[in-house]
C-alpha cells in the first residue's frame, strides 16, 4: 500500500471516453472527496490521459488501456485504496477490464472500494466470476441502483451490497445557459424541448436504425406542432450528433430544431438543460440534469439503468418503444406538457432524496478513508452529511 503519510486515492472509470455522464460522474465525486479530505492527492485512470488531464489539470491521470500489468502496478503501489467506479462499468465483455486492473491492486495490498456502480447486462460467465472473486474481498460494494445490486447478486456475489444513488446528482450547476445556448443560434422567448437520442441496436432494440430514426422525428414534429416548441438535441456522446441530425432529417419541420455541436463540459450541459421547458430522451445523465434542474422528463428506457431512475424520480417510462407504440409514446408526451407543474414538482421532491442518497456514498468512502488513513486534524473537514442540503 502506498506510504501512509501521503494519502493517495486512485480513481477507475470509464473516464477519458468523451462521454459527458462519465465525466459528469468523475467531476462530482472528486469535488466531494477534495471537499472531505483536502489532504488527498489522486490519481485518475484514464481511457484518454490527455483528455482528462485538460478537463482536470489538478490531478494526477495516467493511462491504462493496453498497458502491461508491470506498469500498471507501479502506479498501483502508490495507492491507498483504489475507488471502483462510479457508472455502468459491469456488464458483458467490459466487466473483466475493469475488474483485472482492481483485482492487481488487491494482489498489491491496495484495498479496493466499489463507489455508486452501474452493473448489468451481466450474463457471461467469465465477468461473472469476475464479479465473484474481486469483489467479494472489496472493502466495500456500493451501486447506484436496485437493479444494479440485483444483477451483482444474480451473478453470484453473495457479500454485503449498498445501493445509493448516482455520483452526478451532486453535480453543481452555474449559470452560464443562456449564453451558451445563445452561441448555438438557439432561438430565445420560445419553449424548448430538449431530446437526447443515441445509437440504435442495444439502445433500441427490435428497431432497425431507420424506423428508430423515424420514431424519433415523430415525437419532433409532435413537440414542434402541438407544443409549438423549439427542439434541441443535447448530445451526450459525440456520436449523438450524427443520430439527432438523422432524425432532423425525417422531420417535415427540420428548421424548428438545434442540434448542439460544441465540445462542453459536464457543468456547462447542465447549465443548457436547465434553460428548457421540457426534456425526452434515452441518455441517462441527460435526465439527471432535466431532474436537477426542476425540469418535468419523459424517459425512453433502453437499459433499466433508465427504467430504474424513471421509477426513482415518479416520471413515466415507455419500456421497449417500438413503431406501433407511436401513438402511446405522443399521448405521454402531450399529457406530460399538460401536467408539468405538479409532475415538476413530485420529480424535484424525489431527486432531493436521490442527492442525500448520493451523498452518502462519498460519506462512506471518506469514513474509509479516515479509518485506514487519518486526516491531520486542522484538514478536518464538516462531515458531509451535513452539507446535504445544499
């Protein structure tokens, strides 16, 4: 384990992909860990080093993908725990990566805390035993979900499981929406109704890309005449892009619509969604941040990651949208508009409870932290329970 005196947490994610829920994630939890322990350093690991370098210049970031395991655990031994998480990193084919890099640094005596995981599909048997051997001798499993738990147990792992919430609930807006939505020629003193889309196949499933396509581009069209809105497609992904502009192009009002195309950081994203009147989509964290800002949502599950986060929030949920539920999914649409103060207000109560869930999770990783490592008493910082209210 690495030298007592120098506190060092160790990160792993799916971070450096570009993904702005996986940054969102990583960017909330290391504002609660500096705000706990401000006598930590950290070091992240990364999919793109120099990616997360520039988002996080005040971190250490090293690369893991296609690194030996040599040097990999020379990087490991500097470590006193190694944080697991969070996001959907424990499904099928992707579970072993992230579960061989933890697994060497328990071999190394580096104790490994799993922190608000997403876990599922999970059926393979080779990430089930994975699943099995590492975290079993973790110090502590926490996921961010029910289903994530259920699918922990169903592949075995019979050890304690804590279900909080998502890291990127605690993410903390500003206020810089208008401007930026301004500087993508979005239209001003006309309802906005933002839409996430992302690629068919898993995400849509019994759809081919174009019937997808054109499912979409309904509901854009619908929003456009019954609402009289202005749609904004807010990619989380940069291949959203290419998909929100296939779906502009079926629709008969194509003009009536923005697909963003900067480059933005989590907290930036969330100052635009804030700006909307109503939000739709199938990125999860894009409904986080219609959640947080108090903004009514209409979740299209393609994962129950999404089902389950719909269910936590009280919003519908349309499981398995196909062409022939059309009308079904217009009917919610036009209901959700009708009804958007009270729906508002019941997904803001519920995402109170979701962020003190949340919080807990960085609670209990820094309760860790001061058992096997003790801060210097003027670093001690307020617990972070109390700080839940903010």
């Amino acid at each position: 384990m690495g030298d007592r005196s120098s506190v060092t947490v160790g990160v792993l994610g799916s971070y450096g992909g570009r993904n702005t829920g996986d940054e969102a994630i990583l960017t909330a939890m290391l504002d609660r860990i500096r705000a706990g322990r401000p006598d930590v350093r950290i070091l992240v690991f990364s999919r793109n080093p120099e990616h997360s370098r520039s988002v996080h210049p005040d971190v250490d970031v090293v690369g893991w993908e296609g690194v030996c395991r040599e040097r990999i655990s020379e990087h490991l031994r500097r470590l006193s725990v190694l944080v697991l998480g969070g996001g959907g990193i424990l499904y099928d084919t992707e579970a072993r990566r992230y579960l061989r890099l933890a697994r060497t640094a328990q071999d190394l005596g580096v104790p490994v805390f799993t922190y608000a995981v997403g876990a599922g599909p999970l059926s393979d048997e080779v990430d089930c035993a994975w699943v099995r051997s590492t975290l079993s001798d973790a110090a502590e499993v926490t996921v961010r979900d029910e289903e994530s738990k259920l699918v922990l147990e169903e592949a075995g792992l019979t050890r304690p499981v804590s279900v909080t919430a998502d890291p990127a609930l605690l993410l903390e807006p500003g206020d810089g929406g208008v401007e930026l939505l301004r500087a993508e020629a979005v239209p001003r003193g006309v309802r906005l109704v933002g839409m996430s889309v992302r690629e068919p196949g898993r995400a849509a499933e019994s759809l081919d890309e174009e019937g997808y396509h054109q499912l979409l581009a309904n509901v854009g069209d619908f929003l456009a005449h019954r609402l009289d809105s202005h749609v904004v497609f807010v990619p989380m992904e940069r291949d959203d892009i290419r998909h929100a502009h296939a779906v502009v192009s079926h629709m008969a009002d194509a003009e009536r619509c923005t697909v963003l195309h900067g480059t933005y950081r989590p907290q930036q994203v969330l100052d635009m969604v804030a700006q909307l009147d109503l939000a739709i989509g199938m990125r999860l964290h894009f409904l986080i941040f219609a959640a947080l800002s108090g903004i009514p949502l209409l979740p299209l599950p393609y994962a129950g990651k999404v089902f389950d986060f719909a269910q936590q929030v009280g919003a519908p949920a349309l499981r398995g949208v196909v062409r022939e539920n059309t009308g079904l999914l217009l009917a919610e649409v036009d209901r959700l508009w009708d009804e958007r103060p009270a729906r508002a207000a019941r997904t803001a109560a519920r995402t109170a409870s979701l962020r003190l869930r949340s919080v807990r999770t960085a609670d209990r990783l820094l309760a860790y932290l001061d058992r096997i490592a003790p801060p210097p008493l003027v670093d001690r910082a307020p617990p972070m329970a109390a700080s839940a209210a903010d």
